[in-house]
C-alpha cells in the first residue's frame, strides 16, 4: 500500500509544483524555498553538541499552538537545537515572528513531499534525535524513514475526530501502519486517545491542549490597546479566522440587523487566509459599507473616522490584538460545515465568545466552553448578530460571561509541563 501511495506522489508531483507556482500569484511565499520542499538543504546543517528536535506545524495554527512546546524544549535542553517545519507560507512567517529571539537555536524549513527520498535527504541533512508532529499531521512515508533510520516520532497536542477517523479508515493499511510507526502520541484529550488507539499506536496519553499554555504576548496587548485607541469607545463585534462564504453571510445578516445593533457598532472582520483579503474588502464595499484596513490604519493616537463600518483585519500574526480591541469575539469556521476554529485565545483574554453549530474539530474545548458559561452558541450570521447586539447592550452579561471565559481558560493549564515529561524517554534514545 506504502509503495502505490509514493507512486501516486511521483505521479502528483509535477501537478502539485504546478499548483504551487498558480497559487505563488496570489501568495508569492509560495514560489520561495522550493528546494526544501524537494529535500535539497545546501550546506552541511551546522553541528551542535545537545540533540536536535524536529519539530513539525503544518501552517498557522499548529505553529501558534507549538510555541509553548518550543519554548519549553529549549530551556529543557540548553544545548539543543530545534528544526522547526512548515507546510505553508504563512506558516512559516507565523513561526518567524514567533520564534525569531532564538537566533540560530531555532531554524526553519519547509517539509519535503512524503516520498522516501526526499525525507532521507532531510534526515541526513539535518539529523535529527526525534521527529515531534503537531496535532494531526501522520505522514507514512516520513514515518517509515524515520523508524528505518532509528528517529522515534510523537504525535504533539494530537486530536482526532470521528469524520477523521472515518477517513484514515478508507486508506487500509497506509495509516494503520504509520499509526504504529508513531512512538508516542500526546492526546488532547480521552475521546481523542481512544480515536488513535484504535488505529494502533502503542503509547497514547493524554496530556490536554498545549494551545491553553500560550502566554499572550506583551506586544501584542500594546498593539491591541492602540488599536482600540484609534476605533474609540465604539462597541467591537470581531468575526475572527472566518473562512470563503462566511463573509458574505455576516455581512448580509450586519446589513439586515444594523437599526437593531448598539449604536455606531464596528464590525471587525479577520479572514484566516491571508489570500482573501483583497476578496473580502471588496465583498464589503459590495455591501455599500465603508471599509478600512489593518494595513492602512496607523496606530499614531490618531482616531479612525466613525463613518467606517467594517475594519478588515489585514495583518499576520495580530490575533491576540484583535482579540483584545474586542467586546464580542465569534470564532468562524463554524458557520458552515468546516469544524470550527480553536476558541481559547479569546478565552484567555476574557471575552466572551460566540460560535456556530460546526465545531467538530474541536469538540471538546467548545462544549467544556460552553459549560463553563463562557461560550454561547448561534444558529446562524442573524443569530450571531442578534445574540452579539445583546450582549454589546448589556455590560453585565458580557464582563461574567468573559470572567467564566478566562477561568475556564486558566483551568485546563499544564498540557505544556505534561507533554516535556514524557520526551525525554525518545530524546535519550539517542543521546
């Protein structure tokens, strides 16, 4: 099953660099580094005398959520160095700014295509001690070199739905024997580990979410404090990481419920995907609503205008500091069927928080949310709006249902600490 499955990457391989180049029109990132992705590094990767820790984040968020790891690994092993990988450009400019304070201790690269040559050709490079997954990334190949070449592999801050366990069912044998490849997987939570057990691995624990662990960045709150200088005392509806259709839904329901709303309410839209941008702003004024950018928005104490509606959230790596310029934080991805977007950093700033009915990539965290009384869920953009109207008219309602947030938040703390403890035992493997 393994060899067809890197036929078919052989085969795919020059529709897939065809795509990078088209998508590299919109995202020139996407035409940078393309040797990496092929396995080809250059020099001879500089020798330290500590291991050396593979660490893989798909894209933004999974790069987000490997900070605390990160961080820690660093400080736990003073001597180490960390290759850190990416999928996506954006994830790699997310782990830049996040990480650039390590200097050379940290470097950064984009994984090479799952064919066995080209994650051999990484493994000699770089030589790793450990290969450490972020979340759901289960790759056969890389699996397979790495068992071959002695590098144990774990499974970070793991989550697994039913919808993709169903999936991975479909491939057979393909995933059930890189299931059993993996060394150690650290669950977020019980449903989770049950989810891969059954796919094999022989070591599941769990260890709770590493993304409860993110330490809010000084900068960040600087940013979000002079951003909310500049809309004023405004009340701020922000529709975070929303995704292709969603939009379009928000901003028909915000047109529709205005007379309704508190007055002057500014709706903040962040779009997950930096490529949409230029899409949205123009959705936006298709709606006859004036519209200004992030990008264009100086943070000088200068006030924005009040005739603006919408503030389109145009940067990279400010989530925080929406998040706190807001009054009332939706979490998209959950309108339609996408499952959902990760709601704990709202959480950890204390807003409170709206989310649709697709949430089945993070279940859990959104029903214990929603327990705690610091989540509320709508049924669609009209209840958003309505559910949103009420809470920015109500100080009382908003300010304990952001307290029940931030406790909620700060309870479920440690999965970072968690996770350390159990490494060590594939770390020592080869050092």
């Amino acid at each position: 099953m393994r060899l067809f499955y890197s036929l078919m990457w052989w085969m795919a391989l020059p529709l897939v660099l065809t795509r990078l180049w088209l998508r590299g029109r919109r995202e020139p990132g996407y035409r940078q580094h393309w040797s990496e992705r092929l396995g080809f590094y250059g020099r001879a990767a500089t020798p330290t005398a500590g291991p050396v820790l593979w660490v893989h984040a798909v894209s933004v968020g999974e790069t987000r959520a490997a900070e605390p790891l990160v961080d820690a690994l660093l400080a736990e092993y003073p001597a180490s160095r960390i290759i850190l990988t990416h999928m996506t450009p954006t994830g790699r400019a997310t782990g830049n700014a996040l990480f650039a304070r390590h200097g050379e201790r940290l470097v950064q690269s984009y994984l090479p295509y799952d064919t066995g040559s080209m994650v051999s050709r990484f493994i000699r490079h770089f030589k790793p001690d450990v290969c450490i997954l972020m979340e759901t990334e289960v790759w056969p190949n890389l699996i397979a070199v790495c068992g071959a070449k002695g590098v144990p592999v774990a499974l970070a801050n793991a989550r697994l739905s039913e919808r993709s366990l169903r999936k991975a069912g479909r491939f057979g044998s393909l995933m059930t024997d890189a299931a059993r490849g993996i060394s150690l997987v650290a669950a977020q939570t019980e449903a989770d580990a049950r989810r891969i057990r059954s796919l094999g691995v022989r070591r599941v624990e769990v260890t709770g979410s590493i993304k409860f662990d993110v330490v809010v960045p000084e900068a960040a709150l600087l940013i979000g404090a002079a951003l909310r200088a500049a809309i004023g005392a405004r009340p701020v509806l922000l529709c975070a990481s929303t995704r292709e259709g969603e939009e379009e839904l928000i901003l028909q329901a915000y047109v529709s419920a205005r007379s309704a709303l508190p007055p002057e309410v500014l709706l903040l839209i962040v779009p997950r995907h930096p490529q949409r941008f230029d899409e949205v702003e123009n959705m936006i004024a298709a709606h006859g609503l004036m519209v200004e950018r992030r990008s264009r928005l100086a943070l000088d104490g200068s006030a924005m205008p009040h005739s603006v509606d919408v503030l389109l959230g145009d940067s990279m790596g400010e989530m925080f500091a929406y998040y706190s310029a807001c009054d009332v934080a939706f979490v998209g991805g959950s309108l339609q069927a996408l499952g959902g977007q990760n709601l704990i950093e709202p959480a950890a700033l204390g807003k409170p928080i709206l989310i649709g009915q697709h949430t089945f990539n993070f279940e859990l965290v959104t029903e214990d949310a929603l327990a705690a009384g610091g989540a509320q869920r709508i049924t669609d953009a009209a209840d958003l709006l309505s559910t949103a109207g009420r809470l920015l008219s109500d100080t009382t309602a908003r300010t304990t249902m952001g307290l029940n947030a931030q406790s909620f938040a700060n309870q479920h703390r440690g999965a970072t600490r968690r996770t350390l403890a159990l490494l060590p035992a594939l770390i020592g493997e080869r050092h």
